[in-house]
C-alpha cells in the first residue's frame, strides 16, 4: 500500500515503515536539523527516529517553517546563549505532520490522522493549568526550544498538544497554524469590528494580524514597516495605509486616518521601542494596546501620560489559548476568508535550511516552508 496525502506527493509504505522501525534496523535513521554546539549555526545529521512514548504521537513531516526564534536559536544570540540547555537538540516547533504511530495511551488521534502542533507544554495540573491558562503554565515546556523539535522527517508530539487538521486546509497552512495563532490571540483579545488598527511591525505575524484584522471586519488598518518587501506584503494582506517610521510623518499621518483621533487599536508586533512609542502616541484616549512583540532590552515609558490619563488597556499576549485561539484559527481558515498566499513567500527542501535562515536574517521574507520528503510544491 502507498500512502497518498492530499496537497502531498507518495508516501511511505505505512507497514513498511513500521516493520523498519520496530526492527531498531540502521536504516531507522532520519534527517534532522540539529543545534549541536553553543555556537552560529546548525547541522543536518542522520539521527535514530523517534519513538512514541504511551502518550505521544510519531508524525511524518510533511511541512514545518521557520519562525524568528528558530532564527535566534540558529544564530545563537544572547538570549538563545541564556535560554537553550538542552544541546544537541532537534530545532524547529512549527508542523503539519501525518501520523504513523500512537501510544497505548492515546485515543482521540488515529493512524494517517494529520495535525499541526501547539508549541507551548502545558503541565495540567498548575494552578494556571487548573484555571484554563495552559497556555503561560509555570511548568511549561516549547518545542525546539527546551527538547526536541520538529525540523526533521519524523518528529514525535505528545498527543494532547496536537491539533487535528480539517480535510480542506492546505498542508502548508497547517504548518503555520501556531504563528497564526499568535496573531489571531493578539488581534482578537477585545474588540476589532468596526475598529480603527494601528498594527506595528509586519513581519509574518504583523503580516498574519491585518489579515485577521481585515478578515473580522477592522475598518481601516494602518501599518508601519521599515522593509520595503514586507510593505509591500502588508499592503497584499489588507492594509490601507502603509507607513515607513524612517520616512513619514507617522503621528500626522494617522491622525489624518482617524478624524484627529488616533486609532482605537494598536497590535505591537515588532518588539521595537520606537514602534512602541509610536503605537503610544497614536492610539485614542481609552484605547487597546495589545503587544506581542518581545523588546530585546527593558525599556523605558512614561506612565502618567501614555497609559494613566489616557486611559487605555496594555495587555500582554502570550502564545495562544489552548485551545480556544485554535479553534477560531480553524475557524478563519476554513471560511476562507484568510488568504495566507501572500504570506508564504519561500519554500525550500529541508536540506536548504540555511538559505531560509539567511534570508530570515535579511527580512526580505514573509512566512519560509521547509520540506523534509516531498520535493518542494
Ligand atoms: P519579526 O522580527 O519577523 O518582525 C518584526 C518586524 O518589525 C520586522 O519586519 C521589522 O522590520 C519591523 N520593525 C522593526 N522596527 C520597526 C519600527 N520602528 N517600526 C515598525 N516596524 C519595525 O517578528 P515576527 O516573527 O513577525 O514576530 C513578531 C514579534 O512577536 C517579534 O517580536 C517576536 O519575537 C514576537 N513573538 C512573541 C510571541 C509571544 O508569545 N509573545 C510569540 C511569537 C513571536
Ligand atoms: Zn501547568
């Protein structure tokens, strides 16, 4: 029997690969992308597959994509130096994978099932845990982060952070699923209909965040963006103004778009403090500042005149609610109402991981696929 998956090409013989991985033969090894020293760079070496613990699952990759932590990670900058323990380990947390194999544990995923992966490890049994916050859990854990990830042809998940894929979303959106996550938490934390949008920073989850924006009925979406591509894609994926910090009036020219009010949503994803003071300036008294940048330095800001008497709501956003953002992801994809093409800008077999990670570092990207079997769609 040859497997055939949709959006895919021919897959491996399912019993076949069982029988090879069962046997513990040499040719049970996979290709991985792996963090092998506390230093720039990564290597693709021949590593043992995978086994599923009794609550696990063992997927075939059939997309995974690159993220800016992958990005950190691989060029191993401060705060890779500070938060990686775990070395050698298999890099990457985003996934669209078809399952080979379950744990006797699991009953909810069957074989051929296919599923993307929610990064963040929830306990279960914390008080946030206990609470419904699974996602900021005390004892968490993250893919490709504190053990193994996903940049390889096998990877294994554990069963309860899986997410079943609806038959009609493509494979490739199914990779991106978290970071769209991330963006839909963010832009849905309160009100967006009818709402005027400043989002900052559109790399691919700014990018992702005025497509939801423009998706859930935001009325106008401003951006600001200092790479002249990514302009270009935040235009693509909805927006209506387009401002670049380092040549426009950004302050005048938002008051302009919203009758000398500012806007009454501001979506912080670029973790840069000039963004973040723009943003400030820009929002209305009484405003929403949702923020899922991460600045890379503590930075300063005057409370008194930008949060206190302006009377506006600072929220931090973290991950996604599990599994409540999951669902309306779902939901968005399958409405058809999120057009994420524009978003996907490179695709590349999984041997090409450097060229994704050069051209991260450049910026001159929106969303980087990477495919470990099937040549690239
Ligand atoms: P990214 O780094 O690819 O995008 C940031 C964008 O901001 C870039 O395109 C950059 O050119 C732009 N930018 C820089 N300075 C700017 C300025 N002054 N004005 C306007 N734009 C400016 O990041 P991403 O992958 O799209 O993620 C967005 C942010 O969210 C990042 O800071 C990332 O670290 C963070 N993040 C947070 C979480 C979380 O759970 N809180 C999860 C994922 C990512
Ligand atoms: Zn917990």
């Amino acid at each position: 029997m040859r497997l055939k998956v949709k959006g895919g090409g021919t897959h491996l013989d399912l019993q076949h690969f069982m029988a090879i991985i069962k046997a513990g033969t040499p040719m049970a090894k996979m290709k991985a992308v792996v963090k092998t020293k506390r230093a720039p760079g990564a290597e693709l070496c021949d590593i043992d597959i995978p086994r599923p613990g009794p609550n696990e699952i063992l997927v075939k990759v059939l997309a995974t994509s690159i993220c800016g932590t992958d990005l950190h990670i691989f060029l191993w900058n401060e705060w890779a130096d500070h938060r990686i323990h775990r070395i050698p380990q298999i890099m990457g947390h985003e996934v669209c994978g078809q399952v080979l194999d379950i744990g006797d544990q699991v009953k909810h995923i069957k074989k051929d099932d296919i599923i993307s992966a929610e990064t963040h490890i929830a306990c279960g049994h914390c008080y946030l845990c206990q609470t419904g916050n699974g996602h900021i859990c005390i004892n968490g854990s993250i893919f490709g982060v504190d053990i193994d990830g996903v940049f390889a042809e096998y990877a294994v998940v554990p069963a309860n952070n899986a997410w079943l894929i609806d038959a009609n979303i493509p494979r490739d959106y199914g990779s991106i699923m978290e970071p769209l996550g991330n963006a839909v938490h963010t832009t849905l934390a309160g009100n967006i209909a009818a709402q005027t949008v400043l989002v900052t920073g559109c790399g691919p989850i700014g990018i992702m965040s005025i497509a939801v924006a423009r998706a859930c009925g935001a009325t106008t979406i401003i951006a600001t963006e200092i790479n002249e591509f990514r302009k270009q894609l935040a235009r693509q994926a909805g927006a209506d103004l387009v401002l670049d910090p380092t040549a426009d009036d950004v302050a005048k020219q938002i008051k302009l778009a919203t009758d000398g009010l500012g806007v009454d949503v501001v979506i912080e994803m670029s973790g840069n403090p000039s963004a973040i003071r723009q943003g400030l300036d820009a929002i209305r008294p009484g405003g929403r500042f949702s923020i899922l940048g991460i600045p890379d330095k503590p930075l300063e800001i005057d409370w008194g005149p930008n949060i206190i008497f302006k009377y506006i709501t600072v929220q931090g956003i973290n991950g996604r609610l599990m599994f409540s953002t999951w669902h309306q992801t779902a939901r968005l994809l399958r409405s058809g109402r999120l057009d994420l093409e524009p978003i996907i800008t490179h695709r590349f077999r999984l041997e090409e991981f450097e060229k994704g990670m050069d051209l991260m570092k450049s910026g001159n990207c929106g969303k980087i696929l990477l495919y470990p079997h099937e040549n690239v769609p």
